[in-house]
C-alpha cells in the first residue's frame, strides 16, 4: 500500500535534485548601484528555473550553468560609478511683427465751399498712403542642467501656458494610469534620460520624453507611450525641436508657440559637455 506514495515522494525529489543541478547560486555584492535597480534587466537571462532577488547592495541569483557568466559579466558593465553630466540647451526664438499704417487725404471743392485735411492737395485731388512696418526680434537663451548618468532632467521650452481642456484630452489619450491633477498653469518641456554608452566613450543615448510640469508644484505628467531614443557624441549640438516636431502632436504642442502680436518661430537644441 506505501509502494506508489513512496515512489511519488522518490520522483519529486530526484527532479528537484536535478533542476538544481541545472542551476547555479550564487551572490553578487554592488559597489556602486542598489541591487534593486538591475533586477529588471538580470532576470531575462536567470532562465525558466532561475530566480533573481535584491537585498541592499546584494543580488541574489540563481540561474543555468552556462548563463552565469553572461550574469556576471552585464553586472560588471552595469556596477559603475554614475558620473554627473551637463547638459547645454539654446533656446532661439524669432518673433516677426508687422504693423500696417493707412492714411487717407483730400481736398474737395463745390461752389465757394471748400473741405480739405491737407493743405498740400489741390481741389478735388484725394492721397492714400500705406505704410507696412516689419520688426523683427531675436530672443537667445541659454540654460544648464545637470543630470546624473541613467536619470532623468527637465529641459524646459520656456512657455508657461493654461491647462486647457486641449491638455486635459491629450493626457486622457496618451497616459495609460490616469492620475487626478489640479493644474492651472503649466510649464512644458522635455524630460532627458541620459546613459552613457561605455565608460571611455563619448557617444551618449538620450531617452526622450514628452513633459507637461504644474507650476510651484512637484507634480508632472510625462508622455511615455512617445518617447524616443537617439545617440548623440559629446559636444555636438543635437536638434530636439526639430526632431520632436515631426514626431508626435504632444511634441508639436509643446514646441509651437503664437504670440498675440505675430508669429514666433523657434529651435531649441541641446549639448552634452562632460
């Protein structure tokens, strides 16, 4: 009667015994990262019997035999110092203002009554004169921000605008977990997340994403079902305005501004110095 309960028992414990087998448990001590920060990007490679966990400093793995190594080694890659980086960002706008001025004078004469607004016409003589004035106005701006390499910073276009019923819709469309806000005022840019491409290269990757910000608050709305990647090198202007603008209509919105007394173009570019 214990034959089959026995050989049950006997089974489970020779597949466990040879699922560890398979597998290898070891502990990876950080220097310079929390544990938790990588177990997102550790735990494709632990494999169907494998596990990954965080503790402090510590990674807690177990995964196949022939992935330990490709383990080890990403670790490796990934547990370095973070380095604060600089970030240079030009702001240029263009304001064109037109301003027309239309003046009319004449002199008309019947019988001994005469009506004139000029001295200068003859009777009967009447001068329309139109007078178009264009200005135009350069706005430069410069703004640094420093950021830590792998996190995110706020690179503002400089508008602070309502939040309209337009806002609220496009949030509604594009952000997934709704979140109760109580803007008024917004002020709009562009989060950067920055990471460095090895730690001797000078080609950096830039995360970015769309950003509406309320004013004297810590609260903020990032789009990022629109973010976008691009690699840049260091010291070389990259084109954000230019490249978001074709991209999606929060960008578009965010980058297209129209002053009250005429249109206003713009390019927003930024640098990564160090």
């Amino acid at each position: 009667m214990l034959k089959k309960p026995l050989s049950f028992a006997f089974f489970l414990i020779v597949l466990c015994t040879l699922v560890q087998a398979e597998t290898t448990f070891i502990i990876i001590e950080l220097n310079h990262r929390m544990a938790q920060e990588l177990v997102p990007t550790i735990r494709p490679l632990v494999g169907d019997n494998g596990v990954v966990t965080a503790a402090n400093n510590q990674l807690f793995i177990r995964a196949d035999r022939e992935h330990i190594t490709e383990i080890q080694q990403l670790v490796a890659a990934l547990d370095v110092e973070k380095h604060n980086h600089k970030i240079s960002v030009s702001y240029d706008a263009i304001n064109s203002q037109q301003q027309d001025n239309t003046s009319v004078q004449g002199s008309i004469k019947r019988g001994n009554i005469s009506i004139s607004n000029s001295r200068k016409l003859p009777n009967n003589a009447a001068q329309i004169q139109f007078e178009q004035n264009n200005t135009i106005v350069t706005q430069q701006n410069m703004q640094f921000v420093n950021v830590l390499d792998g996190e995110r910073a706020f690179v503002k276009t400089g508008q602070i605008v309502p939040y309209t019923q337009e806002w609220v819709l496009l949030k509604q469309r594009y952000i997934q977990i709704q979140t109760t806000t109580n803007f008024r005022d917004i002020s709009t840019g562009f989060a950067i997340r920055l990471s460095s491409l090895g730690t001797s290269s000078n080609e950096f990757e830039l995360e970015i994403t769309p950003r509406i910000a309320g004013l004297n608050t810590n609260g903020f709305v990032d789009f990022e079902e629109l973010s976008t990647s691009v690699r840049v090198r260091k010291g070389e202007w990259f084109d954000l305005g230019g490249t978001m603008m074709n991209r999606d209509e929060v960008s578009r919105k965010i980058l297209s501004t129209q002053s009250q007394a005429g249109q206003q173009s713009s390019t927003l570019k930024l640098s990564v110095e160090n």
